[in-house]
C-alpha cells in the first residue's frame, strides 16, 4: 500500500520532532519534508507534491494564512492546521481560506497521537481544488435567501455538521437574511477548547446573531445557538436550552442525534433538520426522527461536502426531502422554515 506522504510546517523544531515522531508511528504515513516557515511550506508543496499538510499558523517570514493561500491558489493540496487553543479564532479564517479542518498540536499520549493520525488518514484522501481565492471546492456564488417573512412561532432549524462543517456553516449563516425569524440549533463536532474561537469567526461573518448555547435559555428568533462539545444539547417543551455533562457512551462530542431528535420530539411537523458535511453517521438517526415527525429535512450533496460520510447516510436511509450544495442551503432553509410554518399554522 502507497504511504500517505505528510508535510509538517511549524517554526519550533521541537513540535516538529514531536509531529513526526507520531506521523511515522503509523505504518501508512510518511514524512515528506519539513517546513520552519510559511514560504518554506508554500515551495516545499510545489517541489514535494504531498499528499497533506500539516500547518501551524503563527509562524516568521510568512504565517500560516498566507502559506495556505498561496498553497490554494499555485498548487492545492489537503491542509491540517495544527495550533493552539489560543489561536483558535485566527486559526478559522485558515477554514476561509480553504484549510479542511484544525486540530489542538497533539501530546505524547498514545490517544492524542492516535486521533492525530486518523485525521491525516481521513482528509488525505479529499480532493481539493486551486482557486484563485483559495479552496472552494467548486462552490458558485451563494443564492440569495428570501426576505425575512413572517413565519408561526415554534419553527426551529437543527443543524447536524461534522469535518468540513465550520466552512459550510459560514456560507449558511452569512447568507441567512437579517432578522431571520428562527431559532438555529447547531451540533458541530468539535474539539475541546475551539468552540469559542469557531463562534467568533461565524458570527464575524453571519447577519444573525450566534452564540454558545447556555443551560436554560430561551431560543429567540434571529439567533444560531452552538452546542459545546464537552455537553449535549437538547431542547425542553418550552423551547428552552437543555444541556448535560457528556455521557461515557457518546462518541461523538457533540451529539448530533441527541440535539436533532429533540428537536424533532418538541417540535415535530415545524421542524427543519439539516445534514452537512462530515464521517460517520452521526445526525442520521436525529434527521429520520425528523421527517417521522412530519418535519423537513436537507442536507449537502456530494459536490460541496469536504466528506461526503453523514449526508449520505442520510439520503441513502431515505429520510432525506431535498439535496441541496452549500451555497443554495441558506435559501432553502428560509423556504423550508416558511413551508413548515404555513403547514401547521
């Protein structure tokens, strides 16, 4: 079998050895060269033509950013951006950009080590395109979604999303009207300690307002609430948050099967589920729950999707109304939310 070949892009030699040292205890994973700086990165992809990447972002002579724009636009190549908490925020724009996906630099457990290397596994094998403006994955220009519109209370849209999820989450929320009158409820997998740093980079870019969802809040129209990934979330009859400590059997963090269901549960024919991007079947079970309960489902095709794994599970299960590619999403979803509230006004 062919070795996976990894570029490793970081300024500090240590993190490099210590990325290294994990890439080559993986038996299908090779070390094509190694980059201190981003120009550096940038000529090594040129040169080297690896199959991934591994990217830090605060780095001399040229940042990370940089280095992923310019790798986007001359030769395109699956990007990992590997950081620190700290840089979370910063490290999103990397998504805009057209990284795949971020990961916390990884320790010396056998865990983190082993997560590590899945992933490279895992966003190896996408394709991605060179763009002038970076990786776009052929996406056309949003559709513009309808004006805001009177919709019955109770509506609420559920959206399940997991690798590829934040860039597709960004083209929804900044393409959903001003004063969209819905509550959102989101379950994004994520890693511990980037929720913060993915919800100021959305709602940077979003005309509805998105938050990190609190324990016994209200869900207000206009508003995107993101589940942190150490709970579960749900909704209660009230349409309040509900959130509970991670269980010993989720292994997925968030669930999404756990918030889609409820919502489906609470909310039943006014119910919107949408599947997007990401492995597994996680959210497939919540969106069958969904359109058993009269509600509208929708999820990303194949085209747009970083990994095509959960949206087609859904549609291959049947509890799937519409496909849609991302850029479409945000007017559907308005479309939807007016449908659902004209049917059970």
């Amino acid at each position: 079998m062919k070795s996976i070949r990894v570029l490793v892009a970081d300024d500090s030699p240590l993190v490099r050895d210590l990325l290294k040292a994990i890439i080559e205890s993986d038996p299908q994973l090779e070390v094509a060269g190694e980059a201190a700086n981003g120009r550096e990165a940038a000529e090594m992809v040129r040169l080297l033509r690896p199959d991934i990447v591994t990217m830090d972002i605060e780095m001399p002579v040229m940042d990370g950013l940089q280095a992923i724009e310019r790798i986007m636009c001359e030769s395109a190549v699956p990007i990992l951006v590997v950081t620190t908490r700290g840089d979370a925020e910063t490290a999103y724009a990397a998504i805009a950009k057209g990284a795949l996906d971020l990961v916390v630099k990884p320790d010396v457990s056998v865990e983190s080590a082993l997560e590590f290397t899945q992933r490279l596994r895992l966003l190896a094998k996408v394709k991605v395109l060179t763009h002038l403006a970076g990786n776009k994955r052929g996406w056309r220009a949003p559709v513009a979604a309808p004006a805001p519109v009177a919709v019955p209370a109770g509506v609420v849209v559920a959206i399940a999303a997991s690798t590829g999820g934040p860039a597709a989450l960004s083209v929804i929320l900044a393409h959903l009207p001003a004063g969209f009158p819905v509550p959102i409820v989101i379950a994004q997998h994520i890693s511990d300690g980037f929720l913060g740093g993915m919800v100021g980079w959305l709602a940077s870019l979003s005309r509805v307002e998105v938050k990190i969802a609190d324990h016994g809040e209200l869900l207000l129209p206009g508003t995107a609430y993101v589940c942190p990934p150490e709970q579960t979330m749900s909704i209660s009859a009230s349409r309040r948050v509900v959130l509970v400590g991670r269980q010993p059997m989720d292994v997925f963090r968030p669930s999404c099967d756990r918030l889609l269901s409820s919502v489906a549960a609470r909310c039943g024919a006014k119910a919107v589920g949408v599947i997007l991007t990401g492995m597994g079947n996680d959210g497939v079970a919540g969106m069958r729950a969904i359109r058993d309960a009269g509600g509208v489902t929708l999820a990303q095709d194949e085209k747009t999707s970083v990994i095509f794994g959960m949206p087609d599970l859904a549609i291959r299960s049947g509890c799937v109304d519409r496909v849609l590619p991302i850029e479409e999403m945000a007017a559907e979803i308005v479309r939807a939310a007016v449908e659902r509230g004209a049917a059970v006004a």
